[in-house]
C-alpha cells in the first residue's frame, strides 16, 4: 500500500484502475481497505479510477484533531494525486468529511455521494455516542462474542438478523475481526456532529446523490434526506432491506446507484 505524506502525517492509500478517478472517505473506526471488498471492484469494472486510504486515527496520528483535518486530509491527498476536481463517495463520518469538502474546497468536487449521512445532532445518536466514547475511553475489554452480537443489531438490518445463515456469517467475521480502540480510533469517536449544519450545507452546488439505509439505526434514513432536502443540487435515493453496513449488506443496488450517478454526470 503506498503512502503519501499529507499535512505532517503519513496516509496509506490504495489506486486501482485508469478511468476518471473516484475518491471513497470511510466512516469511524474503519480502514479504506472496506472499500475493496464491493465498490472498488464494481467501479474499476464500469470505467473508474479507485481511490481509498486510511483516514487520520487509523493507524497513526496523535489524538485531538477535527472533522476539518480530515477534511484537509482528504483535500490533500487529492491534489497529492493530481485528482480535482473528481467524484467522491462517503459514508457516516466519511459522508461529513465529503459534505464539508464540498464547503470548503469546492473545487476539488464534480460529484458526490454521501452515505448513511446526517446535517443535525439529535438525542438518540448523541447518547450512542457518549455512551460509546465511555465506554471505550473506560478501557473495558469486552467478551468478543458480546461484541460480535452489538454490532450486528447497530449495524445491520432485521433482514439480515432474522436470516441465520447470513447472520451467522457476519457474526464470526464481527467475532474475528474485532476493533482495537486505540487513542486514534477513539478520537474519531469525538468527531460526533455537535450543531446543525443543514442551513451551510445550503450553499452546495456540487451534483450529489444522498443515500439512506431504511434500516439504518446508527444514522436513520430521515437524517440522510434531510441532508438531501437541503442541498439545491442533490437527489434522495432509499435503499431497503439495510443497515448502518448497506454498502456491504446490499452492495449491489449500491454499486448499480453509484455507477449510473457518476455515468450520468459524465454523460
């Protein structure tokens, strides 16, 4: 994996395919590597150019920074690449970071999608963000299993629980691969949205696609077309059957929306 050297740290980033290029932003707590499992391989079969890195707090960076450095991390490593202005896609954190991009370095943006995403806090996702930045600041070591089972019921959808041979699979996955909450990861934890920023992201012009999982809890889909309803240049796309993880729990109709988004802007 190579590494670019951006605003002062070193950022592990993957580039896959010759075509215009695309720029995907993870959310908390996750590599860019999620990416290539779904949307890297359908985006390099329609045409594109793939783009995921590691955001700030993955694997080195000292805690204590903001949404804006991921912002400025993201920015930069664009022009490390030589890519503005080009497509980018984001997802919870990641849909922020792309969101607040589009404000602040237009530029760099012809199009967006932004996953799972939200303009406002509210009172049901401030407590899950509390209650998990307490817990994992307390330094408690959950039984894996435990683990396994709370992020499956956050981050999927009753489709998927209910099934149980999907279940089970996503269950021993959750159990193998569970997350070591450094000082890094745990830092994006604090980039939880504290104040609206639905009437800023009126000022948008970028083409965007907002896309909400029915089924999401961590960000419910109205959260997703509120952003969409706000921004002059977007349209809102729902995806059933899906959680808080739609892009890997139907990556299908995401792949297909992703790629007749930006094909139609190349038209």
């Amino acid at each position: 994996m190579p590494l670019a050297e951006i605003n002062g740290i070193k950022i592990n980033y993957d580039d896959t395919g010759d075509g215009e290029p695309v720029v995907l932003v993870m959310g908390v707590a996750a590599s860019g590597r999620v990416w290539q499992l779904h949307q890297v391989p359908a985006l390099v079969a329609a045409g594109f150019r793939a783009i995921t890195f590691d955001n700030r707090g993955i694997s080195s960076a000292e805690p204590g920074f903001t949404i804006d450095d991921l912002v400025a991390d993201t920015a930069g490593l664009i022009e490390h690449l030589g890519l503005g202005p080009c497509r980018l896609v984001g997802t919870s954190m990641g849909a922020q970071v792309v969101t607040e991009l589009m404000l602040a370095r237009p530029e760099l943006v012809s199009q967006a999608v932004l996953m799972a995403t939200r303009g406002r806090p509210d009172a049901m996702r401030s407590a899950m963000s509390a209650a998990e930045r307490e817990l994992r600041d307390g330094g408690l070591e959950l039984p894996a299993k435990y683990e396994a089972v709370v992020r499956a019921v956050q981050n999927l959808s009753p489709r998927t629980l209910n099934d149980d041979n999907a279940i089970q699979d996503w269950l021993d996955v959750f159990e193998m691969s569970a997350t070591v909450w450094t000082p890094g990861l745990r830092a994006q934890l604090r980039l939880d949205i504290r104040e609206s920023r639905l009437d800023a992201y009126r000022a948008i012009r970028v083409p965007c696609l907002v896309i909400g999982f029915a089924d999401d809890v961590r960000l419910p889909a109205y959260l997703a077309r509120e952003v969409a309803e706000v921004i002059p240049s977007a349209r809102y796309f729902e995806i059933e059957g899906c959680g808080h993880y739609g892009y890997l729990e139907r990556p299908d109709v995401v792949n297909d929306a992703l790629v007749t988004f930006f094909t139609a802007g190349h038209a």
